[in-house]
C-alpha cells in the first residue's frame, strides 16, 4: 500500500493543532515555535505533492479511496488536479508567514492573569483552518468536499472574533463588540450558502445516486446519466451560490470587509489569500465539471456579476478611510478578475483564472501583512493618521510600495500575467466585458497610489516620528514574497504547466474550445 501522502498532508497540521493547545499555558514561546515547526512540515509534504504529480498524467492523481458511510454512498475519496496542486502549495507556503507575522498578535494583554491560553489557542486554530482547506482541495467526494468545506468556518469564526485587531479608535469595549458582529455576520452568510449548497448536495445524490465526483462525470461523458434542463440549473444555482458567498461574488459580499478590518492582519490574509480561494476552486471543480450545460447558460449573468464586483469594489476602494477595509474591497475587485476569466468559457480566461488566484494570494498576503506591521506601529487603521513614513521607515515603505504595484498588476511582477490572460480571454468571447473590465485596472492604480501617496509620503507627522523600520522577523516575512512575485512575474512558467492540463479538461468538460482568430496569423 502507498502512502497516503495527501492524507498526510492534511492531517499533520491537524495533529499540530493538538500538540499546539496542549502546550502549558505559561510556555507560550515554544507553542509558537512547535505550530510553526509543524507548519513547515506541512509546507514539506506539499512541495512533496508538487514534485511527484505529473501535468502530463491522469487527471486526478495520487489518490486515495475508502469506503466511509456505506450505506449512503459516501466514501473517502481524495485526489489532486494541476488546480488544487497550485493551491495546497499556497496554501502551505502562506500559513507559516502569517504565523511568523502575527507572532505576538495573540500574546495576552497586561490585564493581569488569564484561565485561558489565548495564545496556544490561536497557533492551533490556525493549523485546524489549514487542515481543512487542503482537505477542500484535495476531496474528489462531493459530500466530503461540503464537509470540510463547511467545517472551516469554526476555526475561523474563532479567529476573527476570538483574535481581532487591538488597533481601534473607539476604545477596546467597542472593539469587541465590532469583532463579534464581524464574526457573527461571516458565519451566518457562509451558512446560509451552506444549507443552500446541501440541498443541492442532496438532489444531486437523488438523480445520480453517487457523490463521487470522478463517477458522476464519467457518468454524464458516456451518457449514462442524463439530468433533465431544469434540474440542472436548479442543482448548479445551489453550488454556485454557495461558492460565490465564498468568493466572495457581488452582492454576496458585504461579509468580507467587515471580517478583514475586524481581524489581524495575518487572519486576514488567510480569509482572503487563501479560504476564499476555495470558493474560486470549487467554481471550476464542480459547477463546470458537474453541471456543464448549466454553467453555459448562467454564463452571461454571472459575467455581470463579476463585472460589477470588478468596478464596484474598485470605486469603494478608492474612497476607503481604513486601511483594512481598502485591501478588502481591492480583493472583491481582484475577485470579480477571477471569476469572469473562469467563465469567459477560454483557455485563457481559465488559465489566467488559475493563475491569478495564485498571484493574488501572494500580492494580497505581502501588502496585508505589511499594513499590519505598519498599523501595529501606529496603533491606527486610518490612513489620515499616516503621513512621511517613508523618510522614517524607508525598508518598510519600499516593501509596501512594491505590494502596492503588485496589486494594480504592474508588468513585471506575477498579478499581471494573469489579469492580463484574463482579459485577454474574456475578449476573445465577450469584448464588450472585457473592453469595460479594463477600467478595473485604472481604479486599482488610483486606489493604490493614492493609499501610498497619503500614507508613505509628505510631511513627517509627529505620531510616525519614531517608527522603527522592519526588523528581521518581519524581513524574513516579505522578502520570499516579494521574490516570488517577481520571479512569476517574468517567468510564470512553472504555475502555467501545472495548471493548463486541467484547465483544457475543463474545457473539454463544458465542451467548448477557443474561438478562432478572426485574422490568421501569416505563415
């Protein structure tokens, strides 16, 4: 027998979580550096996954098969495409930075002796979300994948509400009760998808009999298994809009600014760089692997949609006044970018897609995390308080600046390659869309240089005077970041042949192919 390196990909960080909260209380220290240790563990057996999978191979590799819940066709089905390789390999290479970053984010404030140990607490909900989104990724089970894809909201309904952001202006009873809104407001938006998506996850059962996604399309490939029009549709609506809550898609999206100003800056990045991605994901897994006729069809709506998420989210950005909640409404932006390349119904758009949740989960993690050494300085989420950072904290200022550009997809670093195929392939098919996406690009320079404009530069105000620049720790977080970008941003290569095989089974999935050129290209 195998070993069951999947598996084990999920489960160290959830047995890290164990070993974390079993720390004593006074050890706080070295219940950091034994989630962070278990962590890298886990970054190990991804890079391992990322080595051992084959572009050129079957679709879903290294996989593992157990009968579960016999009696109701359930079974333990785990497998891995180019897609999710690229996103557990995010995944894991983003979750020990944020722990580095928010390294003292959960250490107990001077209020005299606490029961509880809030910080053990927070290093192991952390590996418990970890756990969960892998499994997400690598469940070929449709009622496994709503498993975990539900179970993730604990350990994050904890963190946002448990872990927020002492940075506030109201005082600290206000700040409490703004987090556990936040919390309550992201949990009960992400149910309500939830018990959507199970109604759906039943019916789908009822016409198919089976909750393997593997059989379920063979199925629909030799015609065995024929879904009536109607229901279809009605089935893809009950995914769909579970994933969009996720995404999260215009209007399902007033969840996430709320849930990133009320977190840490690390919590934040782990909602939008990475269990967000999961919503993305599923689009692709899922609605057009499942339901290929229905996909077709929503396919002019959901482009709307994801259009007005695109200059929506961008205009609110624009006029934002906490630093948090722009990087949150840039996200809902970059989202909108993520969701018409998918349904652009191209190999591009796919591609790009693909790609850009990628890019977008490294650009977005440098830029949060930065913000929150930044704000952590000041004790401040406004950008009026911020002014000359630049000339106090120049290392940190140059760093923002190039999260910053890489988040209005300056050429040459990684976002831009794939807002670019985006595009790119949305026009091939829709130029309409395409053409009025691109004024996406224009807001997102305004919003970001203004945001550095009014933070970074001008006088020196007295509050900034004496903040220090990035220390080592802090250094160690963004300089691989920045590197990375940089490097996908010549040469993407590597993301793109691991993910174009199946972004073409995809296609092939919701039968289509790209449209021809309207001028050969001279021979």
């Amino acid at each position: 027998m195998s070993f069951p390196l999947l598996t084990a990909t999920a489960v160290l960080p959830a047995v890290g979580a164990v070993a974390t909260a079993a720390v004593p209380a006074a050890r706080r220290t070295a219940a950091k550096w034994l989630a962070l240790a278990f962590s890298l563990g886990t970054l190990a057996l991804a890079a391992t996954i990322l080595v051992r999978f084959d572009p050129g191979g079957a679709r879903y590799q290294l996989t593992e098969s157990h009968s579960w819940i016999a009696a109701f066709g359930v079974r333990y089905d785990l497998g891995v495409d180019g897609i999710a390789v690229a996103l557990i390999g995010l995944t894991a290479l983003l979750v020990p930075f944020v722990m580095l970053a928010g390294w003292h984010d959960a250490d107990p404030l001077e209020t005299g002796s606490r029961r509880w140990r809030p910080t053990q607490g927070f290093f192991a909900l952390i590996l418990v979300l970890e756990a969960m989104v892998i499994l997400s990724f690598e469940a070929t089970d449709v009622f496994l994948f709503y498993i975990f894809f539900e179970a993730m909201l604990i350990p994050l309904y904890f963190l946002i509400g448990g872990f927020g952001d002492r940075a506030h202006e109201h005082g600290e009873k206000t700040a409490s009760t703004q987090r556990s809104y936040a919390a309550v407001k992201f949990l009960l938006y992400n149910l309500a998808g939830g018990l959507i998506m199970l109604a759906a996850v039943i019916g789908l059962y009822v016409v198919a009999g089976s909750f393997s996604l593997t059989e379920i399309a063979q199925a629909r490939a030799d015609g065995s298994l024929r879904m009536g029009t109607g229901v279809e549709r009605w089935l893809f609506l009950g995914f769909f809009f579970a994933f969009a809550v996720k995404a999260p898609l215009w209007p399902l999206h007033t969840w996430l600014p709320n849930a990133m100003q009320e977190s840490t800056a690390p919590v934040a990045v782990l909602i939008t760089a990475v269990v967000d991605k999961v919503g993305t994901f599923a689009m692709l897994r899922f609605c057009l692997q499942l339901f290929p006729e229905a996909s077709t069809w929503a396919t002019p709506v959901v482009l709307v949609l994801a259009l007005i998420s695109i200059i929506y989210g961008a205009l609110l950005a624009v006029g934002q006044r906490d630093i948090k909640r722009l990087i949150a409404y840039a996200s809902i932006s970059h989202f909108g970018f993520i969701i018409m390349g998918i349904f652009a119904m191209t190999s591009q758009g796919q591609s790009g897609a693909t790609l850009y949740m990628v890019n977008h989960g490294l650009s977005t993690a440098l830029l949060m995390l930065i913000a929150g050494f930044l704000i952590s300085r000041r004790g401040s989420r406004l950008i009026a308080d911020y002014g000359g950072v630049q000339k106090v904290a120049p290392v940190l200022a140059g760093t923002f600046l190039i999260g910053g550009l890489a988040t209005l997809s300056l050429p040459g670093l990684a976002p831009f390659v794939s807002e670019f195929l985006v595009l790119v392939g949305t026009f091939t098919r829709h130029p309409v869309i395409g053409i009025i996406a691109t004024s996406g690009i224009v807001l997102a320079a305004l919003y970001t240089l203004v945001l550095y404009q009014r933070t970074m530069t001008g006088p020196v105000r007295k509050e900034v005077s004496a903040m220090p620049d990035l220390r080592v720790r802090e250094l160690v977080v963004v300089a691989p970041l920045i590197v990375l970008l940089i490097f996908l941003g010549v040469y993407p290569k590597p993301v793109t042949d691991i993910v174009n095989p199946a972004v073409q089974q995809t296609m092939s999935d919701v039968h289509q192919t790209d449209p021809k050129p309207e001028v050969e290209a001279a021979k």
